[in-house]
C-alpha cells in the first residue's frame, strides 16, 4: 500500500520554542493531508486538513496561528506548533487520502510524539 | 456532529477465541473504515466498507456494514497475539467543512492471552 512517513518520529522540546513536523507521501501524489492529534487513552481528533497550494482549513476549537500548517507540494505538508506549551504535548498523526477504484483510502503516518518540558 | 461509539470498550481473550468489535455511528454512515493502531504507533489500514451489506476480510479479520443500523462490525477468527491492539473505526462526516477526513471512535483495546 501506499507510504506516508513522519519526521521527527519523537521530539522533546523546551515551552515556548517551536516544533515542526514533516508528513511525506513517499509513492504518491496527495493534493489533500490530514492533521490529527492524539491524547493519551482517546481517540484521534481532527486538526485541520491541509491543501497544497492553499490555506489549510482548521476545525472549531484548533488555534490556526498556534498549530501552522504549509503544504508546499503534493508530497509535503508541515505542522509547526508555534511557541509550545505543556498542554501542546500529544501524538501528533498526518494521513494523506487516495482514490482508487473508486474507493477512497486513506493512509496515516507512523505519528510524532511531542513532548513540551 | 457525528459521535462514533465503540463496543466494548477493551477486550481480553484467550487465543484462539473469536471476537467481535461493534461500531454505531449517531448519523447516517458514508464510508467506513477499520484501522489498528498499537501504542505510540501509526494507524494500520485494515478495510474500508461503502456499501451496505459490504463484507470484507484481511486475513483473519472480517468486518461488515449495516447501513440500515448505521453499524459495523469487526470479527477476528481464531486470535492470536499479533492481533492484540487498539482498533479504531473512522467514518467521514457528512457536510464537513473538511471534505473527506475523518470521525473516529475511542477504539476496542484488545489483548489476547496465551
């Protein structure tokens, strides 16, 4: 199937600087990208999804300067938690969708798992 | 919003023993999708179901949809440890501002004992 990667795979950073994730779909192309944030024991919740060549569209409740998302081509797209904090910290998942068959599937990354000291 | 609820909430079976996750979704279901998840890890793509009646199979795993009762259900055969983990169930939420993206349940942690 097809391959998204994350990078970095953990990151454990001081409160107030600022991370930046990499999601990349490694043998396909994808025009639309998904951020999703995990806590601890809950399920995964939607973040915003990122469109390559627009502005990214954020879910009610999501900070859109806090949590900057670029999808600069149709492999990359990047989330950057801007001036971390505690509360920030998360397993942090990309998934990029392909239609094929008519069916539509979407793949996730291996996640980011942040730590906010 | 559309609420996805899983049942149960954890599971411990003896190897070998089948089982059965249920998913309900509040809302008229558009596509529904199986994914496992072990901890600290991504999400491993099991299925997806768009049709009513739909029934696939991976493996061991089978899941079906009832559209009608707007409810999946995953059965595994036969389980064994490497089927131990979180599984999560995903839908996509009609009129989204986020197109085809996802709604997850809280997942079915399952452990299988030896």
């Amino acid at each position: 199937g097809a391959v998204v990667s994350q990078h970095p795979s953990w990151v454990i950073c001081k409160s107030g600087t600022s991370v930046k994730i990499e999601c990349r779909s490694l043998d396909f192309q994808a025009t639309t990208m998904f951020w999703y944030r995990q806590f601890p024991k809950q399920s995964l919740m939607l973040m915003a999804t990122s469109n390559e060549g627009s502005k990214a569209t954020y879910e009610q409740g999501v900070e859109k300067d806090k949590f900057l998302i670029n999808h600069a081509s149709l492999t990359l797209s990047t989330l950057t938690v801007t001036s971390a904090h505690p509360e920030d910290s998360s397993f942090y998942i990309c998934s990029a969708g392909i239609l094929a068959g008519g069916e539509e599937t979407q793949y996730f990354g291996p996640g980011t798992r942040l730590l906010v000291l | 919003s559309q609420e996805l609820e899983q049942s149960p909430q954890s599971l411990i079976v003896q190897e070998g023993k089948n089982l059965t996750i249920n998913c309900t979704s509040s809302k008229t279901l558009y596509g529904l999708y199986w994914y496992k998840q072990k901890y600290g890890e991504g999400l491993i793509f099991l299925m997806m179901l768009q049709k009513g009646g739909e029934e696939k199979s991976h493996e061991k795993i089978t899941a079906k949809l009832d559209e009608k009762k707007q409810q999946s259900s995953l059965h595994i055969t036969a389980s064994q440890p490497s089927h131990a983990g979180i599984y999560l169930c995903g839908a996509f939420e009609a009129n989204s501002n986020s197109g085809y993206a996802l709604n997850f349940g809280k997942g079915t942690s399952l452990l299988v004992t030896p």
